[in-house]
C-alpha cells in the first residue's frame, strides 16, 4: 500500500454519496446545508488524528462498579 | 406580591416556615406574573398552574401541621422541558416528543420536589439541547428580558430556565449542560448558574444529547440558592451508574463569606485574551475584588485546551447521533433543521475518531487536575460575547468579525471535556446594559469551594441583584 496523502477536499457529491452509504437519501438543500458542518468536523477529526496519544487510555472505559 | 418574584429561594423557604407567606401566596404572584410577561418572554412550554397550586395549598397544610420542613419548602421550581414529569409533557423542545407524557419523574424532580420544591411548569430549550443560541423553531425562542427592544438571544440550550429566572417567573430552575447549557445563558441572563462535577448529580430521567458530556445543574439569582438546589438534588443514584458515591456535603453551610488564602489561577491564553473587552474587563476587575477579599491570583496557562473543540466535537456528535439515529431516519423532517444537520454531522464520525475524542479528554482533564494542585480554583470569562440578536451569525469582538455558534461554546465546552465543576457568576454589565458572567472552575467535587468563592464575592457586589428593565 501506498502512504496516505491528505483527503481531498470533501465536495457535495461525495458527501451525497457517503450519506446513501448510511442510509439517508438527502436533497440538495440538505446537502448544502450539511456539507460546511461536515467539513468542520472532519477538519477537527484531522486535528485528533495529530495529538499523540500513546498510552492514553479513552476516558469511556467499563466499569464494574 | 411583586416583591414575592425576586425573593431568593432560601428566603422563600424562610418566610414560608415563619407563616410570614403562604406557598399559595408565593405560587399565586408566580403564575400571575407568567400569565402577565410570558407571552413575550416565551419561557415556558408547559404551565403546571393546577398542580402548582394543588402542591402549594398541601406545602401550606404542612406547614400548618408543623411538619419538618424541607430546605426549598413551598418555593417555585421551573424544570427544563427534557426532564421527565409524570403525567406531564416532556417535549425536550421538540415536535417529535411534542405531546410524550413519561410515567416517571426525572431522580432530581423527585428529590427538588421531596425537598419541597413546588414545580411550577416546563421550560423552554434549544430543541433537543443542541444549541448554544437557545432557538426553538417549534415553541418560539425566548426573548432575552435585558432588552425590551430588541429580541436578544438568551443563551442555550436552557434558554427558558435563563429567561424565567431572570425575569422573576420561578425562584430558580433546572438547566442542563453538555457544551455550556446553564452556563451560557446564566451568563447571558445575569444569573448564577453551576455545571457540577459530571457523576454529582443523577441524570436518570433527563433526555440525553451526550451521554458522557450531559452534567444537571441550577439556575438561581445566587450562588446560595445554587448550594440549596445542588444539596437538594446531589449524590449517587441507583438509576444513574455514572453518579458518585461519594458523599454530599453541606454546600449552603459551607458559604462561610471567606476566600482568605485561596489561590486563583487567572486563565488568561485561549480565554482571557480572546475575549471581548468588556468580558475581559468585568473578569480581570472580578478578580481584583477577589484579592482585596483576601485571595491571591496568578495566571495560568492550560496547554490541552486546543484541543477541547476537536475532543467534544468527536464525543458530542457520536453520542447524539446514536441517540438520534433512529428518529433521524423515521422522523427527520419533524426536526428544525439545524438541529437535524448537527445531528446528522455524527454519521460522519468514525467509531475510532470517537474513541480519539474519548482519549484526548484524558490529557484535558489530568492537565485541569494537574493545575488545581496548584491552585484552588481557575477563573475565566463565561464568554467573549454578550447577548446577540436573534438570527446574527458573526458578532464584532474588538473590531473582528467572529462567528456566533463557536463563540458561545468556546470557553465553557472544555470543562464539559474534562468534567470539573464550573459556575458561572454575574460579574458586570456592558454599555447596553446586557450581563457579563465569570467562570470559576473547581476541582472535582469540590462545589463548596466553588460556591463559597461565589457566595463571597456576592456578598460585596450587586451584580447579581439587578432586575431585567421590564417595567413590573
């Protein structure tokens, strides 16, 4: 496998697409009005993906008691 | 009985236990009050007027019995419309739940009302709890009672408990906080409003948007009504697993009047020097009555907070959309639609990145900890902002254009992140008259401190006190 480059920007189509993918069939009204939050978060999951986080358990863990 | 309105919760119980009121009386000027502004202000959803004043007429033959009294006996509660109310709708400010009647009371109604409490009716709330502007498409959107003029926001998503209490149409009320949802608008109201420590008080019966971001919290006119409430309301619950065991204090004795010796940590990067000017003055002005009551400050600096946006984004859009998920694909089109966009946001987000957001909310809360070994408390403005109109997306922040949404969550969201305790506390007015809130951020599950820091610094300012100019 080749190493991953940055994601291209996320166009309407693909989110479209990604949303069929789940299930929901969304007009163009809501595919404009979904696709600049979908951005931002993505954006924000790419900011995740740089903190290093070796050793860092996730606050959700199980607890028995 | 106008008076009775702007009463506080603690000298409403005082006053009903001498028999120098009734709770008749006070649930009466209550609901007369509702019945006279509320049809503008739009706090409430539901009005329990008969119920109210069935409790209140068996709160007064208790204490004609000379019964043991609770702490909020006969004292008028407005509970956010997401938690439950048996054989009362509970819409959660929705269409979806607009005519839902649960069979159980929320825990923390139940011990409000065991304490006395009388429940005057269900407030109004950013639909679903997702919003920090406090809109309702559905219910209309509460008009902030510090403007008569112009229609402000007050703040979300416990838009209505702000607006209510502000306005003098409950004693105090429930709110409930995942981003900054008591804070917010106890800022933009000029209330005193506490997020506890997450796991201090029950969340079973309250509907959820992010199971592990969701803290229930008060909304008074005090922080001493805010220690009354959380003693009320505060411990573990079978019916909840995150709740602690461990035990309440007594927050209201613990309101001693003294902060001598406390150290304050000034948070002054990603809060204080972002903040509007007259934010960033009420606080830093805030915190020079604090010294001269005997507490010393420092700045503080916390490394992990940029990274707060990117961990709630993550843990708050999956959350909800599994909540959603279901009505989103059934239902869809009874949402508004921008709290149907949010929601939808979470099927963008992976199982992974959730857990991402879920670690990296490890790193925020040891380094809140790691700071409070140092110092006993931080402070911060609530907000950059004062209350917007309704419908403006940008606000000018010292000359800069900046957006609405983003700003309201900014500083409040990382202390949902790390789950410390925060209240917010009036701490100032801007030229127009529109309030200016503080945070002060504990350790966890020390509310008295937090609380007692507060009570003090009210007890020689009046922020707090002022009435919205609503002519009655």
């Amino acid at each position: 496998m080749s190493e991953p480059g940055p994601a291209p920007p996320l166009t309407k189509e693909t989110l479209r697409v990604l949303a069929q993918a789940q299930g929901f069939a969304l007009t163009d009204a809501e595919l404009d009005g979904l696709l600049p939050l979908v951005r931002a978060v993505r954006t924000m999951m790419d900011e995740l993906a740089a903190v290093p986080l070796e050793d860092v358990e996730p606050t959700a863990l199980y607890h028995m008691l | 009985m106008t008076d009775l309105v702007w009463k506080s919760m603690g000298e409403l119980a005082r006053l009903v236990a001498t028999k120098a009121v009734t709770p008749v009386e006070v649930v009466q000027a209550h609901l007369d009050r509702i019945g006279a502004l509320d049809g503008t202000i739009k706090s409430y959803i539901t009005v329990m007027g008969d119920s109210a004043r069935a409790a209140a007429r068996a709160a007064e033959a208790r204490v004609n019995a000379r019964e043991t009294l609770g702490p909020l006996h006969g004292v008028p509660i407005g509970l956010k419309d997401l938690y439950c109310t048996k054989g009362v709708k509970t819409t959660g400010g929705s269409r979806i739940l607009g005519n839902w009647m649960p069979t159980e009371d929320a825990t923390v109604v139940t011990r409000l009302a065991d304490a006395g409490g009388i429940m005057l009716g269900k407030l109004n709330m950013h639909e679903f709890a997702y919003g920090p502007e406090g809109l309702n498409a559905h219910y209309g959107t509460p008009w902030n009672p510090w403007d008569r003029n112009t229609h402000r926001i007050c703040g979300g998503s416990s838009s209505g408990s702000g607006a209510a209490v502000a306005a003098g149409l409950c004693a105090g009320a429930l709110g409930s906080d995942t981003g900054g949802s008591i804070r917010i608008p106890s800022s933009l109201c000029g209330l005193t409003g506490l997020k506890p420590t997450y796991g201090r008080v029950s969340r079973a019966g309250a509907l959820p948007l992010a199971w592990s971001l969701d803290h229930v919290g008060p909304m008074c006119r005090s922080a001493a009504d805010c220690a009354l409430m959380l003693g009320a309301m505060a411990g573990y619950d079978p019916r909840d697993p995150s709740t602690s065991v461990l035990p309440v204090p007594d927050y209201a004795a613990a309101l001693t009047g003294q902060v001598t010796g406390l150290r304050i940590g000034l948070l002054g990067r990603f809060f204080l020097e972002s903040a509007g000017a007259p934010q960033r003055q009420a606080t830093e002005q805030a915190v020079k009555t604090l010294e001269g009551l005997g507490a010393s400050v420092r700045e503080i600096t916390l490394e992990q907070m940029k990274h707060a946006a990117a961990a709630s984004a993550a843990v708050i859009s999956a959350e909800s959309y599994a909540y959603h998920e279901p009505w989103l694909r059934t239902r869809a089109t009874e949402y508004g639609p921008d709290v149907r966009e949010r929601l939808l946001v979470g099927a963008f987000v992976s199982g992974s990145e959730y857990l991402k957001g879920q670690r990296v909310r490890r790193l925020i809360r040891d380094e809140v900890d790691r700071v409070l070994g140092d110092v006993d408390v931080l402070i911060a403005p609530t907000l950059p902002i004062a209350a917007v109109p309704v419908g403006a997306r940008e606000v000018d922040i010292d000359g800069k254009p900046q957006p609405v949404r983003p700003s309201l969550v900014r500083y409040t969201r990382p202390f949902n992140v790390s789950g410390h305790p925060v209240a917010s506390v009036p701490c100032g007015f801007t030229v127009d008259g529109l309030p200016i809130g503080m945070q002060v951020i504990g350790r966890t599950f020390d509310e008295a401190t937090v609380l007692r820091l507060a009570d003090a610094y009210q007890r020689v300012t009046d922020w707090h006190t002022r009435r919205p100019p609503l002519g009655v």
